[in-house]
C-alpha cells in the first residue's frame, strides 16, 4: 500500500428496510449526489463521535426552546399571583405589622 491511500473498505453491513424506506433512501442519496454506502458511512462516523447529526440537532433545540415555553407558561400566571396577594394582605393589615390579627381579619 502507497503511504497516501487510505485503506480500502473491505466489510460490509447488511440493513433490513422495507421496501419503500429503500426506494426514498436510495433517491434522497441520488437528490444529494451521494452513494448509500456514503450516506451510511457519515451516519456512522457521526454515532462513533457522538455528534449528533444537524437535524437531529435542531429537533432537540427545538424541543428545548418549547419546553422553555411551556415552563414559562405555566409560571408567567403564578409570578402574577403574589401581587395581587399582597395588594388584599395590605387592605386587611389595617396597622401595617405584617400580621393579621384576628381582629383585622373579621372587619372583612
């Protein structure tokens, strides 16, 4: 072997698909100008190194960024609350002690 060559792909692996996942596979590789095997080798190449492919990717910031919103909706409504909260602990704390007395409470 010459020093440049990179060694020759010799092993073979073989994938049970349907049918039609086949035929979209075979003609997304054609649409990108791209072999099967090349397309499986990235994929491959990419799951040894633990980097997850862009698509992959961008679902799961996209996830992340929808559960932030989700959190945020559900708190947005309680952070509110306290104001108002205090605004009715304030109008029955008629001395302003930061207590309720029994007294204070039974005027309302």
């Amino acid at each position: 072997m010459s020093a440049g060559k990179p060694p020759k792909k010799s092993d073979t692996l073989e994938v049970r698909l349907p049918h039609e996942t086949k035929v979209a596979f075979m003609a997304r590789c054609r649409a990108t100008r791209r072999t099967a095997s090349e397309a499986v080798r990235v994929f491959i190449d990419q799951e040894l190194e633990g980097r997850p492919s862009l698509s992959n990717l961008v679902w799961r910031v996209l996830a992340a960024a929808l559960a932030g919103l989700a959190v945020g909706a559900v708190a947005a409504p309680s952070l509110a609350r306290p104001l108002a909260a205090h605004a009715a602990f304030d109008s029955l704390d008629a001395n302003h002690d930061g207590a309720l007395s029994f007294e204070e409470f039974s005027r309302r």
